[in-house]
C-alpha cells in the first residue's frame, strides 16, 4: 500500500513512497513463497518501489552500522524503512531503559539525516494486555501504533496515534491466498 499509494486498513495512502524493507527472519524459502503471493499482479512500477532484503545483519547500536544504513538509504532514495522484526536489529536489553533510549537515539538519527519513516514491528510480551515487550521507551517513542491481536476467530486492528485523529478499530479476516488482512465486511468497524 505505501509503495502502490494503495489503501491500508480502511486508510488511504496520499502518495506512493519507495520503501525499503530489511527481514530478520523467515528463512530464504518462505519468504520467497510469501513475496511472489503478495507482489502477484503489481505493476512493474509499483514493484520498482520495494526494496526488500533477507536476512539482514544490521546492529542499531553500533556506529559503523547506523553510518551504513544511514549511507544505503540516502544512495537507494528510500523513504519508508520497515524493520521485521525490531529486536533482530539491535543487540541490547530491551528491558533497560537507558539502553533502548540509545537505541531510539540512532533511530531518530537516521530519520533525521535521511528524512525516512521508519516503521517497527514488534512483539507484544507473553501478556498481550500489558502492552510492548520490553522497556517502556519503546511504547513511549511511536508516533502511530497499530496492535494486531486475536479476537475471536479473526484478528483486531487497534490504533494509537500522536499526531491524528486515531480510527476505530477493525475486525481483520486473514485471506490465506493473498496473505494480506482484509477488514472484515460483517460490522467492520468495531468500538469495543
């Protein structure tokens, strides 16, 4: 959606965006297999605007890391950044504080030296209802979160944003062909 300028979860994309996204996990197989479903029917120009690399070696924490990626992204023209899954881009305690502020410091550099959105996914803790695994910093940093969780025998879209108005949330059906979330037809809107 943000590469096509498509609509993501009832929300329209403005414009389309070249984007960069760097896996951490899946495997080469199954990823391949989940890239050729979802990119079946792109155009070639849409296509063009994804950049997607497996099994990424990249350490938020580590300077001669932050100058590369940081180099990659103004040489590439990218301008969305999706990490999955953020605790495989960095190596400290997510439980600490003050490390995980350092973390959040280099990401905020490399938005601010590049001009990039940078989109997290992280995992929630074995009790989903106390929110984000790890330190608070990480929950105190977003701009927008959207929380994906089991509801029933489909998944809630929940949203959380700083700077706009925040959506209802959305009763999500996964389609197996598509591996995509499509809201669900039957009372979509949801306010729980």
């Amino acid at each position: 959606a943000i590469a096509s300028g498509g609509t993501f979860l009832e929300s329209n994309v403005p414009e389309s965006k070249s984007v960069l996204i760097l896996s951490a996990e899946g495997g080469y197989f199954p990823n391949r297999k989940r890239i050729k479903l979802l990119t079946k029917g792109m155009d070639d120009a849409i296509l063009n605007k994804i950049t997607y690399a497996p099994s990424v070696s990249l350490d938020l924490g580590e300077s001669e890391h932050l100058d590369a990626i940081i180099d990659f992204i103004k040489a590439g023209g990218f301008q969305v950044l999706i990490l999955d899954p953020f605790i495989r881009f960095h190596t400290t305690d997510e439980n600490s504080a003050s490390s995980m502020s350092t973390i959040y410091s280099n990401i905020h550099q490399i938005m601010g030296e590049t001009g990039v959105s940078i989109c997290l996914v992280h995992h929630t803790g074995k009790n989903e209802h106390a929110g984000a695994r790890g330190s608070s910093v990480i929950a105190s940093e977003y701009d927008s979160c959207i929380k994906l969780r089991r509801s029933g025998g489909g998944v809630k879209a929940e949203f959380d944003m700083r700077h706009v108005e925040t959506p209802n949330a959305l009763n999500l059906i996964f389609n197996p062909e598509t591996l995509r979330f499509d809201v669900s037809t039957s009372s979509s809107r949801n306010d729980e």
